[in-house]
C-alpha cells in the first residue's frame, strides 16, 4: 500500500468514527451537525477543491464536480446522514479503485524491473562498475551471481543459468555457455560470466522492451476511446436533467425538498466513475497479462484486434520452418543408405554451402582429409570431387538434374518438389540421391490446431521459395492456402487481397520474422514477429513482438484479448444498465440516496474486480499439468 493510499485510510477511520459519533448524538442538533461536518470534512474536504480546481482549467463536469454538487445539496435540505455517507462511501469505493489499479499497473512494473543499474566494465584486467550507457561494443563485462545482464552480447568466459522468465514468460531457467548468446534483461542465477558486448544499451532487448511497454498506453482500443466519447457527452447531460428534476417539478408542486433530494440522488449515481476507471484498467491488465507470458502488444488496439482475429497469414522460412537445411531423405540405387551418405559427405568435403553442411552432419562422423583429392565447382550444376575408398579413386559428380543430364544419366527430377536433391554419380554410374529440406518446426502442429480451436477461420502461408515447396508444406500441415514464389512486393499484394475479401469487423495478422517482411508486417491489421526482439525491423514494423520463437504464444495472445474484451463489454453493459435503471429510480422517487450510493460506488467497486481478473491468465502448459 502506498503512502497515499495510508493517508486516505486513515482519513476514512476517522471519518468513520466521527460518522458514527454523529449517528449517536440524533437529537442534541449543535454536536449532531459539528460531528457530521467533520466526518465530511475528514471524508473529501479534497473533494470540492479538486472540483474548483478542474473548472479553473475548462474542466466543469468530472466525478469531483457531480459528487461536491450533490452533496451539498444534500447537506442544504438537512439530509446529512446521506451527504456524509455518501461522501465516506464514495471515497471508500476511490481507495478501493486506486488499489486496484496500482495492482494491475504491477505486472508492467514488474516487467520494467528488468532495467539494469550499472555493468561491470572489465578494462586492464580490473572490473569498474559503469552506466550501462558508457559500455561500447565489443567492451567486455562481468556478470555475477543474483545481476541483471546489462547489455546483449555473447559469452567468452564461464557457465551459468539464466532466469528469462521477465523477458519470455519462460520459467524454466536457461543453461548457457562459452560462445551463446545472452540478451540484456535476463538475471544470472549461478556462476560468473564474461560477455562481449555485441549491441549498444539504446539499441539493446531491454531497451527495446521498455520502450514498447512505456508506449503501449498511448494506442487506444475502440472501446477506451467510445468511453471517453460517451463520458463527455454523458456527463453534462446529467447534470442538466438533475438541474430540471431539481428545479422544473417544484414549481408546480411546491415541494422543494423532496426534488432537490431526488436530484442529488440523481447525480450521484450519474457518475461514470465505473465505465471510465474499469475499461482503461482491463484493457491493462490485458496487456499485463500477455507480457507476463512474454508476449509484448504496442497498444490495447492490438490486443482488440487480436480478440476478433480471422484469417492468420505465415511467412515459412523461420516461422512454419526451422530455418535449417537438414537431410530428410536418402535413396541408394545399390549399396545401403550411410555408404551414400558417406559418399555425399566426402564428395562435399570441400564445400561451405549449408546444403552441403547439412549433409556433413548427417553423416556425422569425423572425415578423413587423405580420402579427399581435388574438387571443382562447377557452376550452376554442383561439384567435381576425387575420393579415395576401397583402396581405388572415385570420380564423384554431386548436383542438381542438369549436373546428371550432362554426364548422360537420367533421374526423376520429380522428387525435387520435397526439397534440394543431390544427385550422386561415379563418373557415369548413377549412384542414388540424398533430399535436404527446410524442416517443420516441432511446435507448429499444436499452434495451428489451437488456433483452429480459438475459432481462426483461415491459416494463409506466403514463401518466396519455389511454389512445389510451399504446397507440399502446406499439403502437410493442413492450410487453407498457399502462395509461393513471391518476393516481398508480391507478398503486400497478397496480405492486401486477403484484406479485401475479410469481414470488416475481422482482423488480419501476418506473422513473420520481422526482418525480409516488414512492409507485410506493416500494412496487416496486427503484424507478429516471432522471437526476434533483438532486430530493428522486428521492433519497428510489427505490433505484436513474442519474446519467444514459440508459435503456440499466438494462441495464448488471442484467448487473453477474447479474455480481455469480454470483461470489457460486461463492465460496460452491466454499469451502463444498473446506472440507467438507477436513474429511472431516483427521479421516481423509489430509489434513495443509498440506492444512488451502490449505483456509483457499488457498480464501480464490481466493474473494477471484474476488470482486474483480465490480469489472471494461466497459459495452456500450466492447464494441463
């Protein structure tokens, strides 16, 4: 609890006390006044003043304007027992919201924690503790025990684990060591690192991630901005209607009391206290909630959008696919399959390309230099290699269809639609061929099942590689469709004709690695970058970053903004309804004072625990265990 908020306690203890003393002394008038006027007093004396305060500055018509106007109102036609409890209870319901906000607001500062204070500069073999801000690239640092790792870099000396849990969502700690990566933000759990610096402090994780979460607030959803609309036209025409009710009436009834009672009572509950306080706050506790599980949204729009999200569009490479060559199939036309690969694997002993370190560890055994004589690159067509087996040269011809067309063999080139196929050849004697392909990522299956399941009508993927390829994975992994051969113009073109076909309340979200696509990530409704928080483009063009390369955090994303949005609208039917039935109440003459007490206080104090459930999300590995 904050040093405000124990203030106002107290406040209310003694406004309490004073109440109660006053209630006691019914019948002894002086005391029976002075005892309520101080509970008041005790109670929001701040209350008026805020009100004058704001007219000053063009602000006529706010909670602080309502609640000062129908008090002393009250207090004019002697009902001090309302005047004073509605005071009392209406400052209650404001220390109760102020608590729940700060409660919500902890998860983003949690997140904010991950701010690192200084590093630990190694310069001529001592360690001088700087601002992260001096540190340059290529510096070496220390990271001890219980730190925060100041920067992103790599480390060059030691072993350790690191908890990333603020940065990922991730709880289990990650074991690294000499030569991986380790990125700004994380906290070393265990031994001593020494880290390269391979990023200035502006440019680095934590930098970034603070920087969208402090700019998250500032991009509205459609609802906070109807509820800023709507409480500016609102207001002012209750007040306008309690002025009649107070004033028209009593000029033909004569019975000014019992209207000016009404009045108040009408604008009590008049205040939009519970619409403008527990929209904002769910919408925060949404996005609380989605970087807990290390998902990070640029705006409550976003987590809107995703809410309503129909059509998800893929890019392949890095996204649907590992990324990484890897040989998926080897067919010997004679002889068993690891003597054509340790063929292939020599035949390539001289080559750097990742197709052939792709097949290198595949075989994954040691080589022998002595087996391997000279190699010719034959452009366009594969390589020429001498290799030494069974005592006899071997002339191996390695490459593509038109390597094998040239030495005079025929092969199927049919099989290529699978991948990359080296053929393989001793001078003119087709030997077999071994297929190297961009595998599908493990978790691919369960992200495309779970957003069938949260009611995604269209998965679309979009690959620059050859359209054989991207249909035999889309043929795979059940996609609605696939549109291969595109460069990254062509991939716009696309994104925009799936955008003119979708229902316009419907979202759109192409998901990508935020660098070849970020004019698709641009012009989407939501544009998600997978895992790539460190990159420039990522962070520029995409609205939804997901810390992780997991896809299935996709799924997590849209139940947390269906979450979201549903307590939203609830919030808003529900105070909106018991408001206006209120209202409908109090001019009638049915409902008191007390009623008008629950309508404001009551409803917001309700509204703003529903809203605060939008930060409880429990992902769907937890679920299940």
């Amino acid at each position: 609890m904050t040093k405000k908020q124990k203030i106002m306690g107290i406040r209310l203890v003694i406004s309490a006390v004073f109440f109660g003393l006053a209630m006691a002394a019914e019948g002894k008038v002086f005391w029976y006044w002075i005892l309520f006027i101080i509970s008041y007093l005790a109670a929001g004396y701040d209350i008026p003043l805020r009100a004058v305060r704001n007219i000053k500055n063009g602000q006529f018509f706010d909670e602080n304007f309502l609640m000062s106007v129908a008090t002393f109102g009250a207090i004019g036609i002697g009902a001090l027992e309302e005047a004073v409890g509605v005071m009392l209870f209406y400052q209650i319901g404001e220390l109760f919201n102020d608590y729940a906000v700060n409660r919500s607001r902890k998860s983003i500062t949690d997140l904010m924690d991950i701010n690192p204070e200084y590093a630990n500069l190694l310069r001529d073999g001592a360690e001088e503790k700087v601002d992260p801000y001096e540190v340059e690239v290529d510096d070496i640092i220390v990271v001890k025990p219980g730190e925060k790792v100041p920067l992103d870099g790599v480390v060059v000396k030691g072993s350790s684990s690191l908890d990333t849990k603020a940065l990922t969502g991730e709880s289990m700690p990650v074991e690294i060591k000499e030569n991986d990566p380790v990125i700004s933000g994380s906290i070393n759990l265990s031994g001593v690192l020494e880290v390269r610096v391979t990023r200035l402090f502006d440019d680095s994780t934590v930098a970034k991630i603070l920087e969208l979460v402090e700019n998250a607030s500032s991009r509205k959803a459609r609802a906070e901005n109807f509820i800023t609309r709507f409480a500016r036209v609102y207001t002012p025409v209750v007040v306008v209607l309690a002025l009649m009710l107070g004033v028209i009436p009593p000029l033909f009834t004569g019975d000014w009391g019992t209207w000016i009672y009404r009045a108040c009572s009408f604008l009590v509950v008049s205040c939009p206290c519970a619409l403008v306080i527990s929209v904002p706050l769910s919408f925060f506790g949404g996005l609380g909630a989605a970087s807990g599980q290390g998902i990070l949204l640029k705006g409550s729009n976003y987590l809107e959008a995703m809410a309503n999200l129909d059509t998800v569009v893929f890019d392949k490479t890095g996204t649907l696919t590992t990324g990484k060559f890897q040989v998926t199939s080897v067919d010997p036309l004679a002889g068993t399959k690891e003597e054509l690969l340790e063929l292939a694997a020599y035949g390539e002993f001289h080559s750097n390309h990742p197709i052939a370190h792709s097949v290198k560890e595949a075989y994954g055994k040691a080589l022998d230099p002595s087996m391997v004589g000279g190699a010719e690159e034959i452009a366009g067509f594969g390589v020429k290699t001498s290799v030494y087996t069974q005592n006899k040269e071997r002339e191996l011809y390695i490459g593509n269809a038109r390597l094998m067309e040239r030495q005079g063999i025929a092969v199927n080139a049919a099989d290529s639609m699978a991948g990359t196929t080296l053929y393989i050849a001793d001078k003119n004697t087709y030997l077999g061929s071994v297929t190297i392909s961009d595998t599908i990522r493990e978790d691919v299956p369960e992200a495309l099942k779970g957003l069938r399941t949260a009611g995604v009508k269209k998965l679309v993927m979009l690959t620059g590689d050859k359209p054989e390829v991207g249909k035999l994975v889309g043929e795979k992994l059940g996609l609605d469709e696939v549109h291969g051969g595109l460069l990254p113009g062509d991939k716009v073109g696309k994104v925009e004709e799936l955008l003119s076909k979708k229902h316009k309340d419907a979202a759109l979200a192409f998901v990508g690695d935020g660098i070849n696509d970020a004019p698709v990530l641009a012009c989407a409704d939501v544009g998600i970058a997978m895992g790539q928080i460190g990159s420039d483009a990522a962070v520029e063009a995409a609205d939804v970053v997901i810390m992780t390369d997991e896809l299935t955090k996709l799924v997590d994303t849209i139940l947390i903004a269906r979450k979201t949005v549903g307590i939203v609208k609830q919030n808003i039917i529900f105070a909106i309804g018991v408001k206006v039935l209120i209202l409908i109440l109090s001019a009638a003459g049915i409902a008191t004072m007390w009623a008008a007490v629950f309508g404001d206080v009551g409803v917001s104090v309700l509204a703003i625990l529903n809203a605060v459930r939008a930060l409880r999300y429990q992902n769907r590995n937890e679920k299940t265990h």
